[in-house]
C-alpha cells in the first residue's frame, strides 16, 4: 500500500520537480522505503555532500573541498599567469571551498624554487593580482595552505624528479628538528636552535597577516606530508631532548605554538584548521592515537577542522592504498576529538563522497587529483545526487537535458 502510494508520488514529481522531491524525502523520515521512486534517480533524495556547512562565520554552499595542491610554478615565491589559469578553472567547479597550494613561510620553507610562498611584498600582490582576477568572476571562498618545508625542501619539482638539491647545484640548507636525512647519504638538514624555532613562528604569523590582508576565506596549518610541523611531531624525525623533542606533550609543542600564534594573528570569525598525516604507516612513528590526542589538544585551542591525510614523512612507509583508505582516520578523529574533519585521498565516485558524509565519517569531501581530471568534479556529481552548484552565467546553457535543474540561480532570455 505504502509503496503504490509513493510510487504514485514519484510519478507525479518527475512534472513537479523539487517541490515534490521534498515531498519523497519527508515520507523517508518516517521511514517509508520507496525501490522505484529510488530507481529513478538519486536526485530525488537530498544529498548531504550538497548540504550546507559552516566553519565559523564561513557559509560553504557544499561539503565539497579543493584539496591543496602544489603546482611548482611561481617565480621567487610569487604567483604567476599559471596559477591565474589553475585557480580561475578551479574556481569555478562549484566546490564549496577552494584551497590554494602548500605555500611558503621563508624562502627556505618551499618544497622547490617554484614553490608558492607568502614571505614578501612582492608574494603578496602577485597574490592579490591572482585572487582580484578569480573573484571578479567566482564568489567561491578560497582557503590557503601555509607550510614550511622543513628537510623536504630545496628539492626540484616532481617532473625533474623531484631529487634534493645540494647548497653546491643552486638549492639550499633545509631545516629541521633534528639533524636526520630523508635518505641515507642525503645532505642532513640543520637542526633548529630556538632562535630558529622562533623565527619560524613568526614567519608563520607574518603570512597569515598577509593572508588575512588578501582577505582569504580559510586557512590551513600544514602539519602532514613529512614537512616541518609534521617533522616535530614525528619521533622518526624529532630526536631532541629539549622542550620540543621527547615525550608526546614536547613533540606537540611547536605546532601548537604555531596554531596559537596563528589563531591570535587570523582574524577571529575565520576559520583555522590543521592538516594532518594521521599515520606515518611506519611502526614507531607518528600515529592515528598520538593524532587523536593531537586532535583533542587543537580543538581546545579552537581548530576549526582537521583535514585527515597520512604519510609522507619517511621513505620506509607502506601505504595500503585503496579508495577512500584515509576516511577511517577522519571518522575516528571526528569521533573521538568531537572536531570536524575532512576525508581526503582516492575518492572519485560521487557516491562515495555522498556515503561518507551521510554516515557521518567526515564532515567535508576533499579531492586533489579528481578535480585536475576534472575540474566540473562538482557539477557531475551534483548531476548524479540530485544537488545543485553555483555556476557562471557564461556557462548556464551547459547542463544536458537530463541534468537541467544542476544549477542554482539562472535565468534565460533569449529574442
Ligand atoms: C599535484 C598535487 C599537488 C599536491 N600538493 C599538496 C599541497 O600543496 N598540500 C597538501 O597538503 N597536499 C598536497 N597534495 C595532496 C592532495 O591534497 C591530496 O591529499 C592527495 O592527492 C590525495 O587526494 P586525491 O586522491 O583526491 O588526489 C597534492 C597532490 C597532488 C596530486
């Protein structure tokens, strides 16, 4: 009886449109399951990947996130037309938030010499150019990524083969905790004194002035990936025996120093968050119970999110690489800390971001490599779950017939 009835329902909403959409999804609270008002396509059902969400004063229209990413293509630092291109197309994806890469503290703190960074005047109003440019056309909030390199830097990009360059082939003395190579015969990076220590909290601070100056929307803490955040907490690469080296408390330090600095500097209704390798995937080295605690000790502080990667600290790691194989970690961190977090790594499928907010692993759906391949990621999978993204007035004529109702907000008029 029940089913004939929603199936009658389902008839009638395929004229209607969403008004009776609402329809289906209020008899589903009450528990009525409906196979062929289901069959007919998901976009019936409101998806929770196109539910809104908030990070302090920040509205994101979707759970869907840009993941940072490293294009290794400024000049001393600063941007360049490149990134113009890059993030002009990705700022129109219809992602919820849009992070820009890795990007610098000191010079010393790039991964490579076209590394992003944000330590000068000159970094800042390349910058401003940049963002001037996407946001006359894209009102998608823009996150940016602040990161120090630590003994990951002064390498070439990955299509060089991403070797460390030695002081003597034009690259420079990295830094570190300790002084222990990433390979065995590589050049050791300087361990830091706490003049050093010191300089690098400020550098930190310094460019999220400057990114507030640039009025980014977001601002993430890179603490993963083997570089220097994550090189004090790691015992792997944190071998010091004074206040930042030791016991978990010690390893913590420098990063919540950083994260207390940065907090006070960033302007209080923006969001802060950490990224995190919530596993170094080697046994002795960081892992998901010391990232919990981490976790814990962050959103005390006020961490806004936690985006949940691992690996990238040590050449001995074995990554059981699969979909979605880092969303465990969100999920228990999200569970445990009681933090939002975001699910990050080898997720392509829409009905795999939509599963992983729906069951509450994650509060946000990060892709990096899925939104190069491609970059209206969003407008198809909004297409597939029955969502709806923002999209340019230029583009409003581009949904096929069966996807005509994926965007928000247009108009047509033609004579
Ligand atoms: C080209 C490229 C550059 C990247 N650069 C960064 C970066 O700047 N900061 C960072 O935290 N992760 C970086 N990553 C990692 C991604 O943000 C992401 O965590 C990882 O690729 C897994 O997600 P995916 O399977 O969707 O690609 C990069 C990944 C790629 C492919």
């Amino acid at each position: 009886m029940a089913a004939d009835a929603v199936k009658r329902i389902a008839r009638i909403s395929i004229l209607a449109g969403r008004a009776l959409t609402r329809t289906l999804v209020g008899l589903t609270r009450y528990g009525l399951t409906f196979s062929a008002a289901q069959s007919f396509q998901d976009s019936s059902m409101t998806s929770q990947l196109f539910s809104p969400f908030k990070l302090r004063s920040l509205a994101l229209e979707n759970r869907i996130v840009v993941s940072p990413m490293c294009q290794y293509s400024a000049e001393n630092g600063s941007a360049t037309d490149w990134h113009l291109m890059h993030l002009g197309s990705l700022s129109l994806s219809g992602a919820g938030l849009l992070f820009l890469e890795a990007t610098a503290v000191e010079p010393a703190g790039r991964i490579t010499p076209g590394c992003l960074g944000l330590y000068s005047d000159d970094n800042e109003s390349a910058l401003r150019r940049i963002l001037d440019a996407v946001r006359r056309y894209s009102d998608m909030p823009l996150g940016i990524q602040l990161a120090h390199a630590g003994r990951k830097g002064s390498s070439l990009p990955p299509w060089a083969g991403g070797q460390l360059q030695t002081t003597e082939q034009g690259g420079w003395q990295t830094v570190a905790p300790s002084a222990v190579p990433t390979l065995p015969g590589e050049p050791a990076p300087a361990a830091l004194d706490p003049a050093g220590i010191e300089r690098i909290r400020g550098a930190f601070v310094t460019s999220a002035r400057r990114a507030a100056r640039l009025g980014f929307d977001a601002l993430e803490l890179h603490c993963a990936h083997g570089y220097l955040l994550h090189e004090f907490l790691s015992p792997l690469t944190n071998r010091r025996d004074d206040a930042y080296g030791g016991v978990l408390e010690n390893r913590m330090r420098l990063p919540l120093e950083v994260f207390d600095a940065v907090r006070a500097a960033w302007p209080a209704q923006r969001p802060l968050g950490v990224r995190v390798s919530a596993t170094d995937w080697v046994e002795g080295g960081w892992d998901l119970g010391q990232t919990v605690e981490l976790a814990r000790a962050l959103k005390r502080r006020g961490c806004d999110w936690i985006d949940a990667s691992s690996g990238g600290l040590s050449p001995q790691q074995k990554i059981p690489l699969a979909p979605g194989y880092q969303v465990p970690f969100a999920r228990r961190i999200r569970e445990e800390a009681g933090i939002p977090t975001i699910a990050v790594g080898l997720i392509t499928d829409p009905r795999h971001a939509e599963e992983i907010v729906a069951k509450g692993e994650a509060d946000l759906v990060a892709l990096a490599r899925g939104t190069l391949w491609d970059p209206r990621w969003s407008w198809h999978a909004a297409a597939a779950l029955g969502g709806q993204v923002r999209a340019p007035k230029q583009y409003w004529r581009a949904p096929p017939r069966e996807a005509k109702d994926v965007f928000r907000e247009t108009e047509f008029g033609m004579r």
